[in-house]
C-alpha cells in the first residue's frame, strides 16, 4: 500500500515537497511532545518556543531517518491542531485559527475501559488509537489486533447519515443492506454483524437495533475478527468484527453548533450540537443534541423521518471520572427499500432495478428507542484503576412487512422468479425489546524485574426480553420487481407483542499485557468464560416452551514486536463465542436448543507508522461452524465455514493538506467439512473475492477554505447461495464531495455538498441468501454554523 500511497501522489503531482534545507539526521522516540521538540531542536539546530500548557497531553510518534526540519516538525506536530512560524532557525508554536480547527475539536474522555480518547492521526480523519473493552484504550501501533477508528470530523465532512455511511469507509467492511432499509446490517471479514450488536461506550445492547444515527457520535471503533475476550459476546454472536461507538462529550471550549441538511429527494435535516463547562478546571461538562429530519427518502414516495435528543454529562476530578448519557430515538420509514429473494431453479440474476424503486409499495415501519446509561472510575492509586457502567434500553417497532408467497396458497412461501415476478401478502410483525447491560472491573500495573505488566479482571452482565406478534394476511397480489404493484391489505387484527425469549450472558475475564525490553514487545494473555442461558416460550400460551443453559471459554494470545520505533510486527489467536439457536418449526428436530460454539482466528501483520502515513498488512482465518439441515432434515452445526484473507491498508497524508485512506481486502469464503460433502468446497454466500476503497480529501491551493474529495468503492461479484448457481455481480461505486470553510460576521461557518453513486449505477447488495437494490444518485448539501 506504500507503492499505492505513491503512485496517488504522483498521478496527483502532489509528492511531499522537501524544504530546499539539507535534511539531517533525526533519530526521536515516541514520548511526550515536548520532550520530543526539545530533542528535534538540538538534532536540527532549531530554537523552538511553546508554552507548555499548549502542548501537554499530547504523545509525539516516533520519527527516525533523514529528514528536512520544517518536515520532522510537522510530523511531531501532525493532529494536534497546533501550527508553527518560523524564522529562519527560530520557530514559534500557537493554537491554529478556530475558523480552521472548527471540525477537529478533541474530546478527552477520562471513564471506564473506554480510557483518554486518542489523539487524531495525520490528516484528521482517523484517530491513532481506540478503546479495547477490557485491555483498555491501544495505541493502534501497540495493538496487537486490526482495527480502525474513525473521527467525528470524518463523519461531518462526508456527511455521514448513519453508522453504515461510516464503516464503509473499510474494505473489509461492508453494509448488506442499502439506504433506507428495515434496519442496517454489516459484514466484517466475510461474516454477518448486525445492527444490535453493535455497543456503545462498550457496552451492547443499548442503540437502535435498526439503525444508530451519526449525531451522537464522536468516534466509531472497528475491531476486525472476535471481540469475545474485549466486551464478551454480544446479543447476536457476531465473529467477523465488532462495532464500537463513543458518545459525544464537552470539549473545553464552548460549543452551539446549527446545521442544515438536504438529502435528495427532498429530505430534510436540522441539528444543534451544544457543549459547555462548568466549575473548577471545568470539571463538569454538558453536551446536547437534538436532530429533527422528514421529507421523502431516496426511494419513490418513500419518508424517512427522525427525531431524536441526546443528553450527556460529565464529570472529570483528579481521580474520579463519572458520565451519564440519556438517548430518545423515533424513527417513522415508509415505503422502505426492502429485500427480495430469487427461487432456487434461477441461475441468473435479473438486472437491478433503477435505485428509487420501491419492490413493495405500502410498507412502514415505525421505531422508538429510549437509553440511559452511566460509567463511573475511580483511581485508587497511580496504578490501579476500577470501574463499573451499566445501562437500560426499552424499544419498540411496528411493521407493515411483505412476505412473497405462492400465487394460490399464502401459508406458502415462494420467491421471485428469473424475470423478477412474484406474489406477495401483508404482514404485520410488532416486536419489542428491553435490555439490560453492565460491566466492572479493576485494572492494575505494576512490574516484576524488567517486566511490566497490565492485569486486568472483568466481568459483564447482559440481561434481555424479546418479545413480538406476527399476524399474516390471506389477500395475495401479483408484482414485479420493475414495476411492483401496491401490497394488498393487511390482517384485520393485530394484537400487543407477547414475550419470546429472554437472555442472560454473563461472563467473567481476564488479561495480562506483559511489556518486554522497553515496550518494544508486548505480549498478552486473556481468556474469557461465557455463561449462556436462554428461555423461550410459547407466545399463545405464555408458558416456558424450551431452556438451556451453557458455558465456555474464549482465550486470547496476542503479540506486538516492534524492531524499529515506527514498525510493529504483531499476530493473534482469539476465539469468538455465539450461543446456540433453537431450531425451528419447519425442521424434524423442532425446539432443540444447540449449543454455544466457538469460532477461532489465527492473524498475522505489521504496522508501519511513516510519520503522516499509516500503512498495514494483515494475514487472517476465521473458521465458523456453519448451521444446515442433514438428510433428515435434522438441523445442526453441521460444516464449517472458513474464510481466509488478506488486508493492506493506508491512510494518513499524502502530503500536507492532502488526505488518503486507501484499502484493499482479498478473501476466501469457503464451506469445508460438510454433510456428506454437500457443497463441500464451494465459495460460502455473500463473501465478495475482492474489495477495494480509495479515499481522497485534499485543500486546494488556489481557493483558501475550499477542499474537494471523492471516494471509489469496489466490491466483487458473489454468490447468493452455497449451491454457487446464482451470482450477483459486482459493482463499482463513485462518490464526490467539496466543502468551504469561511468565517460570516465572525462565525465560522463550513458548506458541504457530495453526491454518492454519481453514476446512478443499479447493483444488488447480498444479505444472506435475500438481494436488495442499492440507492441511486443521491445528492447531499448541508451548512454548519458556530455561533
């Protein structure tokens, strides 16, 4: 990906220039900024004046070679948002502009094992390190895992929606379902992640299992493999990846931020962001926000209508951190981009139809969701830390949902066939969930001999009820999927959810990192055992219908070797836990409860750090029991799915003023170990060979405050089915932006304008065994004002 970073910044004419000085020979270990400008100034014979409360709390990357000056200065200085004049040999540090750091406000959140928020990396856009659940908040170069985290000045200046808009970002991340869906589901590394397992401040259970809107957002942490050791095993026993977002909190200076929003066609979005301090050493911080959104949606005649508020406060004294956040949600979707699925004698896929077609015309969902949570830590000395956050969500959906059946018998259900016609009945499925999270526990450093350690013990809790009514329709209507017919009517009833399930995961964990030879190699140590207990029950009757109970352990290994200050070498063996299905209805072992199972991970890669470029290989296996019905129609974990792959990465600043996140991922879904060699060998469903992401952001030259960016997002083609007789073809997509930054009256104020899929391409996107078609041209505008 280096040769890639270059070949960009040649065809752009934009390599680093090099100050017509000699470079010299520098040789600076990461440490604190300060100590690391001292040393820049003896090796470059420069005199370097800052104030000391400027550059306090600030790590310095490591910087070694033949470097110019002025460059091994900004490289030290790189995402601090602190700038510098110099004259001739003497250089002076200052605060940048407001009007020019209004996107790259930092928000220092001491609290539980989310940790400090890591400082952003060169160019902004992501941050030099996140939060790890239980082993606490990483340097990604001290990391011994692949993640990525995003900032919240990644998701204003490419006018991110949704959490989906931003993970896309990646690769090795793709969403499964398109703009404007039942819900947004993501793949991670070839396997299914959905909605609900994704957490928040580290805990799971507690946003919108549909969708979780950027405007609460101050960072967005992906893990890539099992998460299991870090925060246990969510709701849904994803293993590809974990999804991590951290809630917005007040920065020191005073925050009342409006924006203004169009998203075609004719939707509309108003927000204010507001944030203070309070007390001695601004000790308590609130931040709102509130966001209003309606109009129609990017199918025809669909709406998607949002309004939420967001309260967090906090609290940040010399060894006690304590934070709360209380989140309303309504969401209201009509006509929604839903899913289809295709009978199982079509060999080829129907061409997608246009992105603003609606296959079912009359849909609706309606959502509300409602949080609190909270997370206090507290030091009891310089080396041992403790913790405890817990939370409680209450959510509600209705849906008026589609059901292809058979042309004469609605209890039959029968897809579309090779030219996109089917049948289709009324449903309505109202669900409801109420969930209870929590995690504590302590952390310690302390040495032994030249060996340092960080022993961490704990222990998380998750307790849910699930409930739902699904009432069906017997009225039948003829569609298409290029000219879908309105859906018939509906159930004349439709009757409260009753109770379905209730869950309970506990578990209990711990880790040791042990630092060798001047943190140069990191080793750790971790295991995690899981408790699952799951108890049904019989929806009309309200008795208890199935339970099981089940435990395991899920150990981690995890190794950082670093050979030079700027290079890491790391690999890792973890194993992800998902707790057993029950089976249902339609097979001969009807209600049997299944086990947990374990899926495992063997990577291998390394991280070099250039100073403003981030580049990363990554070799990795996940291998996944896979769940099927034998000859019996016995369903089971009968198989294996294993994937295996290779990731490169870069990201960073091509030069200054010139932003890149580049991505490649290659991948080998494949089913092995199957029942009696049914399709044993072949590509597992939904798992693209190949995706690719290029990212550009660059400050032009000749307009000050003007920046333009484009994004290309490549995707294979893939099977639909593990039978490999249906393909859905790759797909391609390209996006635009600019933005300008100006100052009105003495606000700043920044315009944004993008167009995603500026081509108009029709694609399908895979979800499991179901295609859906993706958005069209879709045109974005927004203002921001601080006042």
């Amino acid at each position: 990906m280096t040769a890639l970073a270059l070949a960009l910044a040649v065809a752009f004419g934009t390599l680093p220039a090099q100050a017509q000085e000699q470079p010299v020979q520098i040789s600076i270990p990461s440490q604190p900024l300060s100590k690391a400008l001292l040393q820049l100034g003896e090796q470059a014979s420069l005199q370097i004046f800052f104030a000391q409360n400027l550059v306090d709390g600030y790590q310095a990357p490591a910087l070694s070679g033949n470097l110019p000056p002025e460059e091994a200065l900004r490289r030290l200085l790189a995402g601090t948002g602190i700038a510098f004049r110099r004259n001739g040999n003497n250089v002076s540090l200052a605060r940048a502009m407001a009007a020019e750091t209004a996107q790259l406000d930092t928000v220092t959140v001491k609290g539980g094992i989310l940790g400090t928020l890591s400082r952003p990396y060169a160019g902004g856009q992501l941050a030099t390190g996140g939060g790890l659940g239980l082993l606490g908040a990483e340097d990604v170069m001290d990391t011994p895992f692949s993640t990525t985290n995003y900032t919240s000045e990644l998701l204003y200046d490419q006018q991110a929606r949704t959490l989906a808009d931003v993970v896309l970002n990646d690769a090795s991340v793709r969403t499964t379902t398109s703009t404007g869906g039942f819900g947004e589901d993501f793949q991670i590394r070839g396997f299914a992640v959905g909605s609900g397992d994704v957490s928040v401040n580290g805990l799971y259970g507690l946003v919108s299992s549909s969708r979780v809107p950027v405007q609460i957002l101050e960072r967005v942490e992906v893990l890539k493999g099992p998460g299991a050791l870090m925060r246990g095993i969510p709701p849904g026993g994803s293993v590809g990846g974990a999804i991590n977002v951290v809630t917005k909190r007040a920065d020191d200076d005073p925050l009342t931020r409006v924006t203004a929003s169009y998203v075609s066609q004719a939707n509309l979005t108003a927000q204010l962001d507001l944030g203070r301090r309070f007390g001695d050493n601004k000790a308590w911080g609130v931040r709102f926000n509130g966001v209003m959104r309606g109009g129609e949606a990017t199918t025809r005649d669909g709406r998607q209508d949002l309004g939420m508020a967001a309260l967090g406060v906090d609290y940040r004294g010399e060894k006690l951190r304590w934070s709360a956040d209380a989140i309303h949600q309504e969401d209201a979707l009509e006509n929604i981009r839903s899913q289809i699925g295709f009978q199982s004698d079509v060999t080829e896929l129907p061409e997608a139809p246009d992105g603003r077609v609606n296959f079912y015309p009359g849909t609706r969902l309606t959502q509300r969701d409602s949080t609190i949570m909270s997370r206090l830590e507290y030091d009891f000395t310089d080396a041992i830390t403790a913790h405890i956050g817990m939370g409680y969500r209450e959510g509600k959906a209705r849906q008026i949902f589609p059901v292809p059946v058979a042309a004469d018998d609605p209890t039959k259900r029968l897809s579309a066939d090779a030219d996109g016609n089917f049948h289709v009945i009324t449903t309505y499925y109202d669900s409801y969930s109420k969930t209870f999270s929590s995690d504590a526990g302590v952390s310690a450093n302390f040495s032994t001999g030249a060996i340092d350690h960080r022993l961490a013990l704990g222990v998380n809790y998750l307790e849910q009820e699930l409930g739902n009514i699904y009432v069906a329709g017997t009225e039948i209507a003829e569609s298409n999927i290029y000219n879908p017919a309105p859906m018939p009517a509906g159930p004349a009833q439709r009757d409260k959810p009753k109770r379905a399930s209730e869950s309970t995961l506990t578990s209990l964990a711990i880790s040791d990192t042990l630092s060798f030879a001047q943190d140069r190699v990191l080793l750790t140590l971790g295991a995690r055992r899981q408790t699952v207990e799951v108890n049904s029950y019989n929806q009309t009757t309200g008795a208890r219908s199935s339970e099981y109970k089940a435990s395991a352990i899920s150990p981690v290994v995890g190794l950082v070797v670093k050979p030079l200050d700027y290079v890491s070498l790391y690999a890792n063996f973890t194993s992800g836990l998902t707790r057993g299905s029950i089976v249902g209805a339609s097979y001969a072992n009807a209600g049997e409860v299944l086990d947990p199972y374990k899926s495992k991970q063997y990577e291998a890669g390394v991280k070099v750090d250039w100073g403003s470029i981030t580049t990363t290989a990554a070799l990795w296996q996940i291998a996944r029991p896979a769940g099927q019905a034998d000859e019996n129609n016995v369903y089971g974990y009968f198989g294996e799915q294993r994937n295996r792959g290779l990731e490169l990465a870069a990201y960073g600043e091509l030069q200054e003023g010139l932003r890149v996140m580049a991505s490649a991922a290659f991948t080998q879904g494949k089913l092995t170990k199957t029942q009696n060699g049914v399709n044993e060998g072949n590509r597992a469903a939904g798992v693209p060979s190949s995706t690719f992401n290029l990212g550009l952001d660059w400050d032009t030259p000749w307009v000050d405050g003007l920046s333009l960016n484009g994004r290309v997002i490549r995707t294979s083609s893939m099977y639909l089915n593990n039978t490999n007789t249906l393909r859905l073809p790759g797909l391609t997509r390209f996006d635009i932006g600019a933005r300008y930054r100006m100052e009105i009256a003495g606000k700043s104020v920044v315009l944004r304008a993008n167009i995603e899929n500026l081509t108009d391409r029709r694609y399908w996107l895979a979800s499991g065994s179901f295609a859906t078609n993706g958005a069209g041209r879709t045109y974005m505008l927004s203002a921001s004002i601080n006042f």
